[in-house]
C-alpha cells in the first residue's frame, strides 16, 4: 500500500487527467526559424519590410476599389489615400536609408488576407451602395491593421532611439488615423444609409 508520501510523488507533473501540465515541451510552443530575429532591431527591420510590402500592394489594389465605387465621395477618399500611400511608400524608403538598411519587402501574409476580403466583398455584391458599404468596410480593416502596425514601428523606434525614423513613422500613423476618420464620415454621411435604404425598398417590392 502506498503512503501519501509515494501518492504525491506519482502523481507530480500530472494534472487530475493524468495528462502532463499544458505547460509542457510540445504542447503547441513555436520553434523559431533559424533566420528568427533574436534582438528588437531585428524585429523593426523585419516588420518594416513587412509594412513596405504592404504599402505597395496597397497602391495596386485602391485603383480596384475605387473603379468599383459608385460613390463619389468614396471615389475621392480612396484616389486621395492611393496619393498618400505612394507618399508612404517613399517615406519608408527614407526610414529604411536613415537606420543604414536596404529597403526591401517581405510579404506580408495579414495585408493579402485583407486585401483579398476586400476582393470577395466586390464580388459579392451588386454594384451600388451596398457594394461601396463594403469596400468602405474593407478599406477600414486595412487601415486599422495599418494603425496597429505603425503605431508598434513607432514605439519600436523611440525605444532604440531612431528619432529621425519616429517622426517619420508618427507622420504615416497620424495620415492612416485621418484616413480613417474620413471613410467614417463617408459611411455615416451617406453610404451606409443609402445601402440600408436599398435593402428596404426590395424588402418592400
């Protein structure tokens, strides 16, 4: 018969399943790649070149939405916002000149998920204002991400003391949150309502 002493022993390093502690080597933990970024300069480099990929996949796919718009003023938000992100992709290229780093893209996996929502969304909608309610959706997601990721790049510079490359980073940051603000202001001054409108009118018929 085994003491409480024994019991305790045997069951160590179990849980009430009899399984190991979730905490575990192999239950889920990532192994890094052998091209992993090991200090946070690293880091910064490689999400630059993520975003630098971004941003000019982005200059390919605003000339879609808005051909796909009816909205004038959505037309006009996205064509302003297609001058700006050409602007931002030569501002990274300063970032990636000011921190002695050649500039060059790695594909960002999240932004062609993102721009490819916002392909489907066109295809699945009649050409209208339902259709422009979805662009402008689609078009805020990717500028949401857009805010979280400059917003993490800035912090990341001012934290290795890359001021020249913060001011730069916070200037794309402050134009990502303005043009968020205005795809808002198109949806609620009449897209979203016109969209809603459309809808009621065939409920009706």
């Amino acid at each position: 018969m085994k003491t409480s002493e024994q019991t305790k022993k045997t069951s160590a390093g179990k849980n009430q399943t009899g399984k190991k502690p979730s905490g575990a080597k192999g239950s889920g933990t990532v192994k890094a790649k052998s091209s992993a970024a090991d200090g946070l300069r690293e880091l910064f480099v490689d999400s630059l070149k993520d975003i630098y990929w971004a941003e000019k996949a982005l200059t390919k796919a605003l000339p879609k939405m808005a051909k796909n718009a009816t909205s004038e003023n959505l037309i006009t938000t996205i064509n302003d916002h297609l001058t700006v992100t050409e602007e931002q992709v030569t501002r990274l290229e300063q970032i990636f000149d000011l921190i002695g780093e050649k500039a060059s893209a790695k594909k960002c996996e999240a932004m062609e998920g993102l721009i490819k929502e916002g392909e489907s969304i066109m295809e699945e909608t009649q050409e209208g204002p339902v259709r422009d309610a979805g662009i402008i959706a689609a078009s805020q997601k990717i500028e949401h991400y857009e805010i979280a990721t400059y917003g993490t790049l800035a912090a990341f510079a001012h934290t290795l003391g890359e001021d020249e490359a913060l001011d730069l980073l916070q200037q794309t940051l402050d134009e990502e949150k303005e043009a968020d603000t205005l795809l808002t202001e198109v949806a609620y001054n009449n897209i979203n309502f016109e969209a809603s409108d459309e809808e009621s009118e065939e409920e009706e018929e």
